[in-house]
C-alpha cells in the first residue's frame, strides 16, 4: 500500500531540518494518493450515475413490453375462443344440413317423386325444386360463412403470435442488456470500494504523519501548523456561516413560486439585511468575480482539491480574481430584494462541478 517513506529514512541524528524536509515529502505523496483517489472515484461515481440511468431505462422498457405482452395474449385468447366458437357453429350447421340431405334422401322413392310430380304446374314444380335447392344452398352459404371467418380469424392470431413471439425476443434483449449493466454496476462498485479504501490508506498515512510531527523536536512550531493544517474536506461540518441571516431557501427539491414545477436548488439562500458582510467559509483564492445570468454579482473562491464556496446575489464585491482570502474574510455584500429573491446571499459548495448540501458543511447552519 505505501512504501518505504522518506520520514521512516530520516536517522535519529538528522537534523530539525532534514526531519521536516522527509515528513513534508510523506505528506505531499500521501495527500497527492488522496487527491488521485478523489479524481478517480468522481470518474466511477460518474459512470455509475449513467449506467443506473441506462438500467432505469432498461426497467422501464421491459415493464412496458410486459404490458404489452399481457395485452397481445389476453387478444390471442379472445380470437382463439372466437375460432373455436365459429367452427362450433360451423360443425353443427354442417350437421343439420347433413340432416336435411338424409331426410330428403329418405324421401327417395315414390315420396320424392310425389313431392316433385303431384304439383299441377310447371310453376309448382318449379317452386318444388327450388325449395329443395334454397334449403340446402342456405346451410352452404351459412357454412362458407363461417369458414371465412374462422380463416380471417386464424390470420389474425397467426400474426399476433408472431407479434408477441418477436416483442418475447426484444424482452430478452432487454433482459439481457440489464444483466450486463449490473454485472458492470458490481464491477464498478467493487472498483469503489478499491478506490474508497485507497483513499482511506492515503488519508490514514497523512494522520500518521500529524503524529508522528509531534515526535520531532523542532523549535518552530509554526512550521507544522501550517503543514498540516486541516484541508476544506477536514473541515466539513465546522465552517462558518458566509452570512448572519435565516436560511429561506434549503438545498434539494422546492415547488416553484408561480407554476407547479418541482425545481432544484444547488445552493441555498440566505435572508439578511442589504450590506451585510459576506464573508469566506475558508481560505482559498479568488478564482471569479463577476455577474452570473440569474445570479447577479456572484464570487467563486478556489479552496483546493477541486472544492469552491460560491458568493451570488451580492451588492457589492470587496475582491478581484486571484486575490488569496483568509476564512472570515469580508468578500462581498448581501445584496437587496429583487422579485425572484429576498435581500441576502444565494451560497453554494461544490466539489469539481457538483454541488453539496453547504448546511451538512457550516457550523450551526
């Protein structure tokens, strides 16, 4: 995990100097371990991000076709109870016909032939045997009937099977598709964990460090004050407020004023008098100064490891990019009401272009 360091190289007998010079060089190592475990986990924590986006998506398809795969087989049967009720028909029209040709076959004979021969026209023998022809030509015409709907029946299942049968396909592919994203998601995570752990080890070997200062007898204490001094990460959850007012606006989630949308806040905002001293949560450099479209005057201050506090909606700024600031150094001015906002300061952290929740940072916030 960590090699031989120049701090465990430096004798007893070195001097005060040679002590300070081999622990700076553990420290700079050790806090350049951290800074590139930082960069990497945001690169993985990225990619995470977009494959839970791609794996929501894959959920989501597979749910609709789902759906649609419910409604395709519930219409399959519908046509399949409809078939077999047309050819149910169809046998037994079939049937009766059958029926009516044996009865007239039974006629045969002497019976038949006084059926047709006893009418006393040509008419009347004509109506004879059209009635014989319309009775069977009827029960033809019924059974034709039902077979060509039993066969427009049969096509229209047909292609729903084969519908259904293709959307079962794509659902594999989707099913598929989700399982080789969380086999990467777990892959991804695991090389998390790696990286968090590294993190930690690096993070770890910096304290050991501090102690290990407090060994050394050197004169100037000062010296390791500033050495080790807390970074903006040390110090979460302990900085000062940027501005004496109520917090109006929290971080996350909020209704708009005017319309039903639900919008995100990146920062938050704090209500105070026009004026009021903006000061820094802690030391950094100036890296802007200027007005932000919907932000007004706004200041950026650069604190290290990709971390920035942002200053928004002041009246009056006190600094110039690359000027070095102290915590508690007076920036800016709360700026006034305006009619998207009360008088105060619009505040954000971030770290790389994320933004943090600035009240899990401040001290009683």
């Amino acid at each position: 995990m960590f090699n031989f360091s120049a701090a465990q190289a430096a004798t007893p007998d070195a001097t005060p100097a040679e002590q300070v010079q081999a622990l700076t060089k553990d420290l700079e190592v050790a806090k350049q371990k951290v800074a590139r475990a930082e960069v990497k986990q945001r690169q993985v924590l990225s990619g995470l991000y977009e494959i839970n986006k791609k794996i929501k998506k894959t959920v989501t398809e597979r749910g609709s076709l789902a759906q649609q795969r419910e409604l395709l087989e519930v219409n399959i049967k519908n046509l399949t109870d409809k078939v077999d009720e047309l050819e149910g028909k169809a046998k037994a029209q079939r049937a009766q016909l059958a029926e009516r040709l044996k009865a007239i076959y039974k006629l045969g004979g002497q019976p038949l032939a006084r059926f047709i021969l006893n009418a006393d026209s040509s008419v009347s023998l004509d109506r004879n045997l059209k009635i014989l022809g319309i009775v069977a030509q009827r029960d033809l015409e019924l059974i034709k009937g039902y077979r060509h709907d039993v066969q427009d029946l049969q096509y229209k299942r047909k292609a729903l099977a084969q519908r259904l049968e293709n959307m079962k396909a794509v659902e594999q592919g989707i099913t598929l598709q989700e399982k080789k994203l969380i086999a990467e998601q777990n892959l991804k995570n695991k090389l998390l964990n790696g990286i968090r752990k590294s993190k930690m080890f690096a993070e770890n070997k910096i304290n050991d460090l501090k102690q290990k200062s407090a060994d050394y007898n050197v004169e100037d204490a000062g010296v390791f004050d500033t050495l080790f001094k807390a970074s903006f990460l040390d110090s979460k959850g302990e900085l000062p407020r940027p501005l004496a007012g109520v917090v109006t606006q929290k971080f996350g989630l909020m209704k708009g004023k005017d319309h039903p949308y639900t919008l995100t806040s990146k920062g938050i905002f704090i209500s105070a008098a026009k004026g009021s001293p903006v000061k820094t949560v802690f030391d950094g450099k100036v890296a802007y100064v200027g007005e932000l479209p919907g932000f007004g005057n706004t200041v950026i201050v650069d604190h290290g490891d990709h971390y920035y506090s942002v200053y928004s909606h002041a009246s009056e700024i006190k600094v110039i990019a690359g000027d070095e600031v102290t915590q508690s150094q007076v920036v800016a001015m709360a700026g006034d009401a305006s009619a998207d906002n009360p008088a105060g300061l619009y505040f954000e952290i971030r770290h790389f272009s994320e933004p943090y929740d600035p009240q899990q940072w401040m001290k009683g916030l």
